[in-house]
C-alpha cells in the first residue's frame, strides 16, 4: 500500500464534498427545465435518488451517477465506499441495478498507478458482490482523486418508489446506523481509533441490496437513500414532495457507537464538514441534541462553536437555533 494519504489530497471527502441545497437550488434557478418526456416517471421535480425512464408497460430503467473524494486513506476500501454509495440509489429507488460505468478522475503526478488499481478493484469488488458488472466508464487526469459509477437498474414501472409518496401516520425506519459523517471526519483529522474505522467501514461499504425486493411490501410507500444531507436534509425532501411534516425522536435513533463517543466529547463536536458545506444543518442538529437538552445553554454554546451560530440562546422545547438550522440550507418549497 502507499504511502499516501488519499484524503490529504482532497478538500472535502465522501458525500461532504455535495453542493449545498441552497447553493444548488440558486445555481439551478435560471437553468432552462429539460424537455419533459411522458415517459420520465422521475426526473429532478423532487430531488429523487434516481431518474426513472418508462421502456414499455412492465419495464422501466433506473439511472443515476454517484462520486466523490476519498473518505478513508485506504485506496481498496475508498473504491467500495464509492461504489457501494452509487448502487444505494438504485436500490432506493426500489430497482435491481443490471450494470454500471466507472467514473474515474485521478492525479497522476501524485498518485502510483498500484493506488489507482487498487481503487478501481474496490469497486469492481462491491459490483461483484452486488451481481453486475462494469462495463466500462470514463477517466481523466484530475487535480483531486475522483471515484465513482453510473448505475442502472430496472424496475416494474408501477413499483417505482418516489421520495415523494410518503403518506400521513408512515413509520420511519433506517436501514443502518446514522454517524458516518462523524466518524469520517475524525478520520480526517487523525482522530478516529480503530474500532471507529471497522464500523464506518461496515457501514459505508454494505449494500442496501434489501431495497430492490421492499417494492412488494404493501406498507411501503416511499424510500430515500440518506447519505451527504444527513437524515433532516433527505427527510426535509421526503416531507416537501409528499407535502407532509414529520416527527422525529432523536433520542430512538440508530446510531455508530463510535459516533456517540466523539458526539459527547467533552473538548469539541467532530462534525462531518465545514460550515459552508452539505452536512453543516443536520450534522449539527444531530450533534447538539445527543449532548445536550434542545434549548438548553450547553446546546446553544456547543452550536455557536461548531457551526458559527450566534442565535440567542432561548430556553424553550425548540429553539430558535434548531429551527435556524433546520432551514438555513434547505432549499425553498417549491
């Protein structure tokens, strides 16, 4: 293995890396609507997982592409994150993915060409795993490392399930434990022990291979695939699109042990990226309110820290610095 730490040549890494909601959506403003074909059943309307594009009365593909930066330092387990990550769209969407590209962007002044290799076998591993092949894809010579796929999938048209199909009194449930965001970003700053790592990689690199058989269930009205946004930023798109709200217990929730440890740090929150980045709003929500009561000074005290909020501190069940936060880098309903 190399010497090089993959993730000191990046800005960001994994899903971190997004655009922001808010940022996007002010981008995408005054960008001409695409042409909309009858047979689109999922464009970009609700910010799904996937497109869906209806072939004939039992058949429709699922399409969607997925990279990002190095999140570990590892090059192998880098490209079964990234591949594993690209593939949960498809299974969000409730498909059974049939092949994918590879999308390959790497330094090669800075990288040996066993790293590269090394990546590109991590995702063939996990495609592997999941029953498809790579049947190609494209590459270029990039100032940061840059792995990802484009999935496809198939579907029955009428199995098809949208972020937006959420209905009123629908439980929610998580396929794995929230604090990814967390531990990758202890990981970036030297801090992640080894127990920390063995669990983000459990995590990152399962398959949500489940998703594609949920469809039959009766119960299941919509699904989402929770990664960069963390579980209020997708909520929030579920709640938009269905044109619902939601209650979450914050104190029920799954999450990485490890992630808990760093949560209740007492010197500072480990939080997956930067403020002006994807995961500022739920990460910080999520990390306050596992330390401390929502409203409450230490709350208050721990989100000014982390995230630069000067909201004033207001001893109430939901304060103004959480409701801030729920909406700061969310995009406008449409």
């Amino acid at each position: 293995m190399s010497d090089v730490r993959l993730t000191s040549l990046s800005h960001g890494g994994g899903c971190g890396c997004k655009i922001a909601p808010a940022a996007l959506t002010e981008i995408l403003a005054k960008v001409p609507r695409p042409f909309l074909d009858p047979a689109l059943l999922v464009g970009i309307e609700t910010s799904d997982d996937a497109a869906v594009y209806r072939l004939n009365d039992e058949q429709a593909v699922v399409a969607t592409t997925d990279f990002f930066m190095p999140i570990v330092d590892d090059p192998f387990d880098f490209g079964r994150i990234a591949a594993a990550n690209a593939l949960s769209d498809i299974y969000a969407m409730g498909a059974r993915p049939i092949f994918a590209l590879a999308i390959v962007g790497m330094p090669l002044d800075k990288l040996p060409v066993n790293v590269i290799q090394d990546i590109l076998a991590g995702g063939i591993s996990v495609c592997e795993a999941a029953g498809i092949p790579i049947a190609g894809g494209h590459s270029i010579d990039s100032v940061e490392p840059i792995y990802g796929l484009v999935a496809l999938g198939v579907i029955h048209p009428q199995r098809v399930k949208r972020n937006s199909t959420a209905r009123a009194g629908d439980a929610i449930v998580l396929g794995k434990a929230l604090g990814v965001g967390i531990l990758s970003a202890a990981l970036k700053k030297g801090a992640l022990p080894e127990e920390g790592y063995r669990q983000m990689l459990a995590s990152t690199t399962q398959l949500n291979a489940v998703g594609h058989r949920l469809p039959e269930m009766a119960g299941i009205h919509a699904m989402t695939d929770v990664t960069g946004f963390g579980l209020l930023g997708h909520l929030a798109e579920i709640c938009r699109g269905s044109r619902l709200g939601a209650r979450v217990a914050f104190e029920s929730l799954s999450r990485c042990r490890s992630s808990r440890q760093r949560c209740r740090s007492r010197n500072r929150v480990t939080t997956p990226a930067p403020p002006r980045a994807t995961g500022q709003v739920t990460a910080m929500t999520y990390s306050c309110r596992t330390i401390s009561r929502p409203g409450s000074r230490r709350s208050c005290a721990i989100r000014r820290r982390a995230a630069d909020c000067w909201s004033p501190v207001r001893r109430r069940r939901s304060p103004r610095c959480w409701h801030c936060f729920a909406t700061r880098d969310s995009p406008a309903p449409r």
